[in-house]
C-alpha cells in the first residue's frame, strides 16, 4: 500500500466526523463563524466534502498572541458557554483553556500505548507554573489510575531520591532530563535495587536513537509522543520508530508552509491540526512544525516526528519563544547601555542552549547587564539564557540565529 493510499482511507474514515464536529459549531463559536465567511464555506447549504475545509486559510501558532489580544482571552476559538476550569499562559503571551471533563488534552491513548495505568506511581517532569504541560499529563494520568508526583521542572536532586523512596515506576518529561535524573540518582549512590522506572514517555524535544539507546539500558520502555499546548495530542508511539498513530479525535493534514495546500504524498510540510471538541473546533490550525507522512507496519499512515519549524517561534528546552518577545527583552535592556543583541539557540549534546549576545556601550556595567538579562530572560522567556557581552552581532535585524 501507498502512503497516498493510506492517507485517503485515513480520510474517508475521519472525514465525516470532522464535517458533523464544524457544522455543530457554526452559530457557537465566533471565530469559527468568521473563518468559514471569509473563505466562503457555508456548511449549511449544499452536500459538502472534507476538502471544503481546505479553503479556509491555515491559522498559525504565530498568530495567536495577536488574534487574542484582539479578542480577549481565547481569541474566539472557544464557545461562549464552554466551561473552562483553568486557564493557562504560555510564552506569547498565549492564553489556553483547561476544558471539563477528564483527560481535556486526549493523552491517555499516549499513555496507555506506553505502558502506564492504574497502579503506576508517574513522575511528571513538566511545569505546572502558567504553562499548560504539566496539568495536560497530571490529568491524563489521573484519567487512566495512575498516581503523580507533580516533579515539575527542577530539583533534580529531590527528584532522583524520591524515584528511590516512594517507588516511581513511570517517567514523563523531556528525554535530556531524564538522562539527568539517571545520572543524578547514580551520582548520590542510591540502591539500584530501588530504581523501579520502567517506563518513559518523552516529549517535547527531539530523542535520537543514541539518546534512546542509552536510556534504555535502564529503562525498558522509552516511547516518544508529540502534540501542542492549542491541540493537545496529535501523535505517539507504539513502538520505537514505528511513526507516531494519529488519535482519532483530531483531524491532522500536511500541508505546505505558506499556501495551506495538503500534501497527499510522504512530501514534508506543516502539520495543520483540526480538533474534534464540540466547544473547541480548532479549525485547520498551524502548528509550525514540519513533519511527513510514513507508512506505519499496520499500513495506516502515521507521523514521521517533528524534523523542523516552519514558524517564526522557536521551541527551546520545550518551550515556545517568539521573535516579538526577544526584541521586547533586548529593548528593555537599553536603559543599562545595551544597543543591540541577538539569541542563539544550540544544542549541547542532548540539550537545548539558549545564548544571549549583547553589544553594549563602553561605559555599560557588564555584570549589572548579565545579571538583569539572565532574570528578564527566564521571567519572560521562562529558560535560563547563557549571557555574553559582545563588540557586535553579524547581522541586527536577525533576532534568532537557530542550529542544530
């Protein structure tokens, strides 16, 4: 079978229920009232096909912080009756609503394809401070039986000897701090004997195969699953590099950057998510990442991971960081002598670097400015940058300078 095969039975197969999902929304939610007008799609008349949606322009994460600002707080995305129970602020500022009911970000399937379930005791690796992740796998978790320890980012000292004390048996976060959790629980001379971590859900980062490999050597199951804080899950492994399964309760497409047209072969492009939640129809929504479509040994077709961005915002150590924010930080610094500067986002073996260049006046303080700029940067960025103090950046309209 052909991967365009396999996407148009993939198709044929959601396509009803995206169309039934968008129709019960129209007259609910305003936003996607406006989109549907402007690309002159009426659900309303007429016999209509999944690739009628096709027409409305991609909405792209870059977008968002805009399109809120405009109309407070969730940019008209959500009905105007939904229920949300907590809301979160993502870098951006981006505003994400906790919908009711369990499992709001539809992660179980991710969990459950991994090993973790009733009885598990999860150490889960991501924030619970303003950012949606740690909530995301806390209710995925609490959905599915299993108890969480709400480790969030950090102390990974207490972390590595609470994994010794109270019987940690599953671990979700990213894939470099797990290898340091491993390092530092080996580095204390803890009891292997009361290492029980068996299984690992990564996410957020890359995981390549000599990552993988050396986690492995102490955890069984080491799986790697993707989704956004907007959508929630969009893919996850079954087995290591078998493509990541597309749940069925959203609709993902790739698509090319810039004109939104699906790809129906295994061409790269954007992933552009539809979300199936009657209160939520997140229509046709670019998430900036770059992936393709793959065969998975089943014959349905599956992710092949996240292998770039399309988008303006760059992720580091799992967060999102938009150019708009790097040139309000660096302004903000002017007051003590900095004329200009740019980030540079690297990787250090397994790890995300992010580094701050600053050109300064001959009478700035240096340790004044270092000492601000680590402080700006993770209060509104929320990573800590290395800081250095250069005569000149090669070029002061290039806020990013991204490798690999």
């Amino acid at each position: 079978m052909s991967v365009t095969t396999a996407l148009q039975a993939y198709q044929d197969r959601i396509g009803p229920r995206v169309l039934t999902t968008m129709r019960g929304a129209t007259g609910r939610v305003a936003g996607l009232d406006a989109r549907l007008r402007e690309a002159g799609v009426d659900l309303a008349s007429g016999p209509h096909g999944l690739s009628d949606l096709d027409a409305v322009a991609v909405l792209s994460k870059d977008a968002l912080p805009a399109l809120q600002r405009k109309q407070p707080p969730f940019g008209g995305l959500l009905a105007d009756d939904a229920a949300v129970v907590r809301i979160f602020a993502s870098p951006g500022p981006i505003y994400e609503a906790q919908l009711a009911g369990p499992d709001p970000w539809r992660w179980v399937p991710a969990l459950s394809a991994c090993g973790i379930g009733a009885g598990d005791v999860v150490l889960n690796c991501f924030s619970y401070h303003l950012s949606p992740a740690g909530a995301m796998f806390d209710e995925a978790c609490r959905a599915i039986g299993a108890s969480v320890v709400p480790g969030g980012v950090g102390a990974a000292e207490i972390q590595a000897q609470l994994i010794a004390d109270v019987g940690v048996t599953a671990y979700i976060g990213l894939p470099s701090y797990l290898a340091a959790l491993v390092e530092r629980y080996d580095s204390l001379g803890l009891d292997v004997n009361s290492w029980r971590v068996t299984k690992a859900l990564v996410t957020a980062e890359p995981l390549p195969d000599p990552l993988r490999a050396q986690l492995m050597k102490r955890i069984p199951t080491v799986l790697m699953a993707y989704g956004t804080a907007e959508v929630g899950l969009l893919g996850y492994e079954e087995a290591p590099g078998a493509g990541l399964t597309v749940p069925t309760d959203v609709y993902v497409q790739i698509c090319q950057p810039g004109t939104g047209t699906p790809v129906e072969d295994d061409e790269s492009g954007e992933v552009v998510a539809t979300l199936l939640h009657p209160d939520y129809p997140l229509l046709r929504f670019g998430t900036g990442d770059v992936s393709r479509w793959q065969l998975g040994p089943d014959g349905t077709v599956r992710l092949a991971g996240v292998l770039g961005r399309v988008g303006a915002a760059v992720k580091v150590r799992g967060m999102f960081v938009h150019p708009h924010q790097a040139r309000e930080l660096i302004g903000r610094l002017a007051a003590l002598g900095v004329t200009g500067g740019r980030f540079v986002v690297d990787r250090h073996g397994d790890k995300d670097v992010l580094r701050l260049e600053l050109v300064t006046d001959s009478a700035a303080d240096g340790a004044q400015i270092i000492e601000a700029a680590v402080e700006r940067t993770r209060e509104h960025l929320r990573v800590r940058p290395q800081v250095e103090l250069v005569t000149a950046v090669p070029d002061e309209n290039v806020l990013w300078d991204v490798r690999s």
